[in-house]
C-alpha cells in the first residue's frame, strides 16, 4: 500500500458517497464515517497495517490524539489497547481525512 493507492481508494469511496446522495439523500460527511468505519482496509488488521507501514499516516496520528490517549481508551472500552487495535483506528483517521478531502475536491470541481 502506498499514498498513491491510498487516495485512490478514498477518491472511488467518495464518488460512491456523492452518487448515494445524489440518488437517495443524506449528509456525506455521515455517509464517508459509515463507509469508513466498514472498510476492508480499516477492519482487517493486515490491511490496516499496510495503510500505517506504506502511507503518510499524519492525519490517522492526528485522529487517534483527537480521540484520546490510547491508556484512557482501554478504561473507556474496558478492551486493552493493542498494535491491531491502534492500526486500526490510524486507518481509520488516515482513510476518512482522505474520503473528506476528495469529497470536497470533488463537490469543488462540479
């Protein structure tokens, strides 16, 4: 995985957020958390560290500070904080900054 693939993945999951809005309705923004939040590069662990080893990872490191520190993480969710655990929520964070960046290049362009 590197940047390059990366934001293609976030560019095609955009345009399937904005193709779903246009037909059906709804706030993209929403929808890019829901696409996210179900995405194969985000769920599996393998996936997700290939995101982390491969990628810029500077917005998913920013997420994971903005939800918080990983030791209050485990008392919040009582589930212990692990490597696939915080590669998964770096995925997350890096992969839904690039949803929304694309959404808006896209709406920027029509």
């Amino acid at each position: 995985m590197n940047d390059y693939q990366l934001n293609q993945i976030a560019e095609d999951m955009a345009r399937e957020i904005l193709a779903e809005v246009a037909e059906y309705g709804g706030d993209a923004s929403d929808l890019a958390h829901e696409a996210v939040d179900g995405c194969e590069h985000v769920i599996y662990h393998a996936k997700a560290h290939a995101i982390c080893q491969g990628c810029n990872t500077d917005n998913g490191e920013q997420f994971l500070a903005d939800v918080g520190n990983p030791d209050n993480a485990k008392s919040r969710n009582s589930r212990p904080v692990t490597y696939d655990s915080l590669a998964t929520m770096i995925a997350y964070g890096e992969l839904l900054a690039r949803v929304i960046l694309a959404i808006d290049e896209i709406e920027g362009d029509a």
